[in-house]
C-alpha cells in the first residue's frame, strides 16, 4: 500500500497542535487578536506545560480586556471564561467571570436621578439619559468636573488621575469639596453619609471609561485603607466602599489587600520608612493576586501621594507589573517615594 493513511483523529491532533504552536508565536510577539483567533480552535490545553499555559491565558486576558474597554462584554465574557478554563484556580480570573456574567448598566435613570439629587441639582434624570456618560456631563454643567486627569507618575506610580480638585476652605461653594466632606464626616454637627459612595463610584466610572484607558489595563481594584480610629467614628472606609460600587459598575475584581496600624499622625507627617511599616496585607496569600497584576489604587483625596505611593511600593516589591492610582480629587503636591 505505501504510506499509511493517517486516521482522522491524527489529522485534527496535528492541526490543534499547529494552531497552539502558531498561536504562542504569536502571543509572545503580543499579537494577541490574532493568538486568539488560533487559540479558540483548540478544545483542550490540558497537554501544554504550565510556561505555555500562562501565555494562551494571557492573550486570552488581554484580548478580553481590550474587549470590555469598548464594551463588548459578551466578547470579553468568551475570552475570560477561555482563561478561566486554563487556570481554574485564579483568584482574580473567576472574580472577573462573576461579574461579567452579573453586569449592568450603572448608567440608568435612577442613577441619575439619584446622583442629581445627592448633589442638590433636582430629581429628575432629564435629558441626562441620552449622554453616553451622563455623569460627567452633569459633573461638567456643575462645575464638579474640572478635568484634573493625569497629574503625576513615578517610579512607584505608573500614573495619578484624579476627577477634580479638592478646596479645604471653599465650604458650599465648591461642590466636589463640600461633598467629599460630607461623605466622610468633617462637617461640624453631621455624621458621615455613605449613601454618597454609589453617586461617587458613578462619577468614578463615567470618569474612567471615557477619560482614561484603565479598563484596557487593570487586573484589581485595591483601595487605600483607613486609620481604624477612623473607621470606629464613620462606620465605614471611604475608598472601600466606592471601591466595592465602582468593582460592580465596571466589571472588574476588587480586594481590600491593605490593613493599617492606628495612625499615631499623618502619613505625610511621617518618615517614609515609619510609614511603610504601619501598613501591612490583610491576606497570607496576597501574591497570588499581586504577582504580575496591573493594580488600580483607590482614594478619595490625593494630597501629596505618600499613602499611594507607599502601597505602590509594596505592590511593586510583590511583583505587580504596574501600579496606577486615581482619587476623586487632589490637592498640594505630590511626592515621589523612594
């Protein structure tokens, strides 16, 4: 007979392992749509070591955050449930999975409707619905959004945004200010108000989306964490809580991997090697989420940077691949740790 004819199952073998090995070519060249595309005609990646494994994941990963940033979610919902397939056992992967598959439009007319009346500006959405990012339009009529955007980076910090400016002595008359205030409790005769958290986190979100690319980037949210002293007076951490609203509305992980000593003054106030050694992770395990992730810190008002950037350095010495930090609003100038 000659040659012997291969079965069909040795053919559609060697066209799967042509495909993987095409693929990774292109992964590790970071083409990853095109990686994708080869990758999604293999069922199984069972046989491929864990080096191999790690890469199909990672075009997987990236394409699919390239998807959520445009926001076609049943495109990034595919590619992540694929990676989630490969790594099984990822924190942050499974995290991502759950929140695509329960994701919804923050953009509603109750939002905003909600949002205007926290800010005082009427209760009725109007003809807010129609903005892509009806938020930040209002913010922008108000005079809240005052385009700060990107002001600062580092060696620590890849980059610093932040929505507005924060005025210690501008009382009613500076919007932003007054209500950051009084969303942690410094007003005189008033308790904190965490029903701000969700009308920030939605300001957050519009603010994200349309002025940054952070989706495209970001693995987790980790907020900055608060003196315990703090906490006992409010009730609540002002960055986690925005933090757990602003993870739903955009899809993607969050986790409160800080805890804080009692804070004897401010950070700022501080030597930078006293500082660092009063913050500490919460979790045993944290380098499983650290380790070669794009973190987004979280804060509410940025005045020289120091807690970030001492967060930032712990991430940083933990692996994390980029550390990008972004807060309502800032004020003073910012330092660089070292």
């Amino acid at each position: 007979m000659g040659k012997r004819i291969q079965s069909l199952k040795d053919i559609k073998a060697a066209l799967r392992e042509s495909a993987v090995t095409k693929g990774l070519v292109l992964s590790h060249a970071g083409h990853h749509p095109e990686a994708v595309s080869l990758f999604d005609n293999v069922k199984d990646f069972a046989a491929l070591d864990t080096e191999s494994k790690s890469s199909v994941k990672n075009s997987y990963c990236t394409y699919g955050k390239t998807a959520q940033y445009q926001e076609n979610l049943s495109e990034a919902k595919r590619c992540f449930s694929r990676a989630r397939e490969i790594c099984p056992d990822d924190v942050l992967l499974t995290e991502r999975t759950r929140l695509l598959a329960s994701h919804r439009n923050y953009r509603t007319s109750e939002n905003i409707a909600q949002f205007r009346r926290y800010f005082g500006l009427g209760f009725t959405s109007g003809r807010y619905d129609k903005y892509e990012y009806p938020f930040l339009e209002i913010a922008k009529e108000k005079g809240i959004f005052e385009q700060v955007g990107a002001f600062a980076r580092s060696e620590m910090i890849d980059a610093l945004e932040a929505v507005g400016t924060y005025k210690i002595q501008a009382q009613g008359r500076h919007l932003l200010s007054y209500k950051i205030r009084e969303y942690k409790g410094k007003h005189p005769y008033s308790s904190a108000n965490p029903a701000l958290a969700s009308p920030f986190a939605c300001l957050f979100a519009d603010f994200i989306n349309s002025r940054t690319e952070l989706v495209r980037f970001v693995d987790v949210i980790v907020p900055s964490p608060a003196n315990p002293e703090n906490y006992v007076s409010r009730g609540f951490i002002p960055s986690l809580l925005i933090g757990q609203r602003l993870s739903e509305y955009l899809a993607v992980p969050y986790n409160e991997l800080f805890s804080v000593s009692p804070i004897p003054c401010r950070f700022r106030d501080m030597s930078y090697s006293e500082a660092k050694a009063l913050i500490h992770y919460r979790q045993k395990r944290y380098d499983r989420i650290v380790s070669g992730s794009q973190i987004l810190l979280l804060d509410d008002v940025i005045t020289t940077g120091t807690t970030l950037t001492l967060l930032a350095d712990l991430l940083k010495s933990a692996g994390a691949s980029a550390v990008y930090g972004v807060a309502l609003a800032k004020t003073g100038a910012v330092i660089e740790g070292s």
